[in-house]
C-alpha cells in the first residue's frame, strides 16, 4: 500500500511540474476543463434541434404526399364539345355495347365510359400505363413484413421445392372449365379458336359466318362482341402479330375479310391482283407480321405483304413460290424456303410419310414436329432439318390412327398438341423433352371431345382450348382447359 501511494505522489508531482508551454499547448488543441464541457452541453442542444427539424420535415413531406393531387388542365378546350350530342346506337358497330333496345341513343360522355368499360372487360381490368399517379407507397409494416417474408424464405426451402412450376411427365394437372363460347354456342361446326396475343381474350368462328370474341377468365367467359360476315361461312380466322386485326377466309369464297378491331371497320378484300385462284382457305401469318401466306392451288404458295397502302388495302405485293416451301407436301418431303431471299435452303424426308398434313415449330426454335395422314407425328431437332436431307427423329407419336390434322406447342415448349378430325377424342398432350404421353387426357370414361378442328394454348399456357365440334343437345361448343401447373398465369 505505502508503494502504491509513494507512486501516485510521483505522479502528480511529475504533472505540477509540467512545463508551461505544454499547459498552453494543451489548452489551444482541447482546451481546458470549462469550456470543455461547454461544447459537450452546446453539441448536444444542437442535435436535438437537428433531429427535431428532421422531424418536422418529414411530416410535411407527409402532408404533401397525403394530399389530393392537383387536377390536370387540358391542352386545349374544343367549343363542339361543349354542345351536347347524342350519338345513335343503332349503328352495327355500336349494337354490341347496347345495354337495352330501347337505348337507341346516348351522349358523348356516357359512350365514352361505355367504351372504357368495355375496353377494361377485355384486358381484365385497368391497364398500370392507363393509371395515372398510381405511385405504391411502402409504410413501415409492409417493410417489416417484407423482412418477415424474407426471413422465412432463407429459413425454409421445402415448400419452394414442393410448389415448383416445373411440368413433369406422366399425368398433368388439367381441369376442364366452362366453354369458352359459353354465352353464345354454335349450331354449326366450328373451324377456329386463338388466344389474343395480348389481352386475356380468345376468339372463335365457324360455319355460323360469325367471328366471336370472349373475355377469359373460366368462370362465365363473358363475349365481348360478334362480327357477322353475311353469306360467308369462315373457314379460318386468325390474329394479325400485333393482336390489332382478324383475318378471315371463306369456305367456297375467292375474297377474304379483315376485321380492323382498333377502328371497328371491316375491310373487304375481294382480289388481288395476278393472284388467279377461285377459292382462298388455308393462310398463316409470320410472327413479325410482315407478310401472309395463302395456300393455293395446283401447287402454289402466294406469299403477301402486310404493309398497308395509303390509298386502298388491294395493293398487295404478290410472289409466287412453289408449293414445296413452308408446308409439307404429299410425296412425303419438307421444303425449308427463306422468305428473304426467296430461296430454298434444305429438302429433307419426313421417315415413314407418304402425305404430310400439318408442321408445327416450336416458339423456341429447337423442335419442328410433322404430321402425315397415317397419324404418325414426328419430332425432329431444328437444326438437323436444316442440314441433313434425312434426318433421324427424336421421337415418333403414334397414338394417333387417322390423319394428323393439327399440331402446336405451348409457349414454353412443355407441351405439343396433336390432333385429328377425322376421330372423337384424337387428341394428345406429349410432355417436352422427354416426348412421353400425358396419360389423364382426354381421359377414358366418355368421349368429350368431337371431330377437333383447331387447338390453341394461351400466351402464358394458363389455359388450353379445342374447337369441339359436338355439345349439348345440337349446340356446339368450344371446350375451355385450364392448367393447374401454372396456377397465376394467362
């Protein structure tokens, strides 16, 4: 203990002793003991006025954002519009927005909401670009929330693994639901059935000379209009690439229609020049949308462009090219045409075919699948089609015994699609890559499907429908399939 004291006297002896320039050092760089605390004191009164301002500026920030945004002015004011007109409603275009018979006329006003109305049933409800500050703001339980949720993600991989999306083989998870065509059935046999590229629409026509369009959504499928072509029963109809206009053909018929759905005009197309053919049926559209393909006669295909005109809609750009291009033919070979260059890339054999009837290319570009009239589908690698001359098939269908009438794929090239019309049920979902069967459809207890003409997956392959051909009593229907595999999509 006296060592200890004796130590700490030296101590404070050694700091009395301190020069005197180190004391005036000291206090320049820390200053001394009073105005020490000072500052402490001072610092710790400006923070708290610093946060208190913080604070204040955050709720006026608060009230800002909380409060009505201010009404937008107009560009320009139009004195026409001020004046009240009614609009007749008994024109053709306009009858399928009529909510009675006896509406016969309405404002400008109400027609505009009638038409919003209208336009939203059709995409499903209100576009986020057709919203105009609709800013989602996050308060502090939705983060909490989302930190929650994140949490339990990186504690838990069992139930990811078990709810995955992936389709696998075997059975598929399909339910059957209302007919597509619900509120308006056909009593005569149907040719067409396409998904909107688009909106959440699918659109049916037939030998009724209608072109019928219905909201999607399994449940009531409600229509949201119908095109009559008079005396002319549709032997196909199909979406242009943009989803803006339906092309249709005629069963006995040299001309063909387009619907324009964006301006509500029907654009006749009653010839075309050098295009010498007395009946126009098969046609497909290129993806881009740039030109259309008719199928003719005696060995022709009369290649179109879509471009359209200033003055009319008959100034088409007409190429012919033989029949061995892009469809398979009937001594049992496929022809790879290039539409650029009007060139013919690669023939190659399609083994085992004598006729071929339908070709399908998957969206992806890895598989190109031929149908022939034995009902043998088979699926080829892309790439070997377009340099071999006899290439060797992945995988052959051969549940199918009469002719292959119809093939596709979905989207995502998980499943394909083959089809015949020529027998009740021919149709057959096969599981992609392994190009095995799905063997729960159609199904075995009753015949369901009737004489199938076309087939179609939606854009996101939520749903499945067949133009089938036979329903209650003699109302033809179009058989609407939703699949459970993918639970949230279109």
């Amino acid at each position: 203990m006296k060592e200890e004291e004796e130590l700490r006297t030296k101590h404070l002896k050694a700091l009395a002793d301190k020069p005197e320039t180190d004391t005036i050092l000291e206090e320049l760089v820390f200053g001394g003991e009073d105005e020490f605390v000072e500052k402490l004191i001072g610092h710790s009164k400006a923070r708290h006025t610093v946060s208190g301002d913080l604070l204040e500026s955050d709720s006026e920030e608060e009230t800002s954002e909380n409060a009505a945004p201010l009404a937008r002015k107009p560009a320009w004011v139009d004195e026409e519009d001020e004046h009240e007109e009614n609009i007749e409603m008994t024109h053709r275009y306009r009858k399928d927005i009529m909510k009675s018979k006896t509406e016969t006329a309405l404002s400008k006003e109400k027609l505009q909401a009638r038409l919003q109305e209208q336009f939203q049933k059709a995409m499903g409800g209100v576009p986020s670009w057709a919203c105009q500050g609709s800013k989602k703001r996050i308060s502090k339980e939705d983060e909490e929330s989302e930190e929650e949720n994140d949490d339990n993600l990186l504690s838990k991989t069992g139930n990811l693994l078990s709810q995955s999306s992936y389709l696998s083989k075997g059975v598929i998870q399909i339910r059957k639901c209302i007919n597509a065509n619900h509120e308006r059935l056909s009593r005569v046999p149907l040719t067409t059935v396409q998904f909107h590229p688009l909106a959440q629409v699918v659109m049916t026509a037939g030998f009724d000379r209608s072109v019928s369009l219905f909201q999607v959504d399994g449940k009531r499928n409600q229509k949201i209009q119908s095109i009559h072509l008079e005396k002319f029963p549709i032997y196909k109809a199909q979406f242009s690439a943009d989803g803006e206009q339906v092309i249709a053909t005629g069963l006995r018929s040299k001309m063909f229609y387009i619907y324009d759905m964006m301006g509500g005009n029907i654009i006749t197309v009653p010839r075309i020049r050098g295009l010498e053919e007395r009946v126009i049926q098969q046609f497909e559209v290129s993806p881009n949308g740039s030109f259309l393909l008719l199928n003719g006669s005696a060995g022709y295909l009369h290649l179109l462009s879509m471009k359209k005109p200033k003055s009319n809609f008959y100034a088409f750009t007409v190429l012919f090219i033989s029949s061995h291009s892009l469809f398979p033919t009937d001594d049992g070979f496929v022809y790879v045409w290039d539409v650029r260059s009007r060139q013919c890339l690669n023939k190659f054999t399609d083994e085992g075919s004598i006729c071929g009837t339908s070709i399908a290319l998957s969206r992806d570009g890895r598989y190109i699948s031929c149908g022939s009239n034995s009902g043998v589908v088979n699926i080829y690698n892309h790439e070997d089609c377009l340099q071999q001359t006899n290439p060797r098939p992945l995988k052959a269908i051969m549940n199918l015994v009469t002719s292959a009438s119809s093939i596709i794929f979905n989207p995502q090239t998980e499943i394909m699609a083959v089809a015949s019309n020529k027998t009740d049920d021919a149709v057959k979902l096969v599981h992609i890559p392994s190009f095995s069967v799905f063997s729960n459809f159609p199904g075995q207890n009753k015949k369901s499907i009737h004489l199938p003409r076309a087939m179609d997956f939606s854009p996101r392959s939520g749903y499945f429908s067949i133009a089938n051909n036979k329903g209650e009593k003699i109302s033809l229907n179009n058989c609407l399939f939703k699949l459970l595999y993918l639970k949230h999509f279109y």
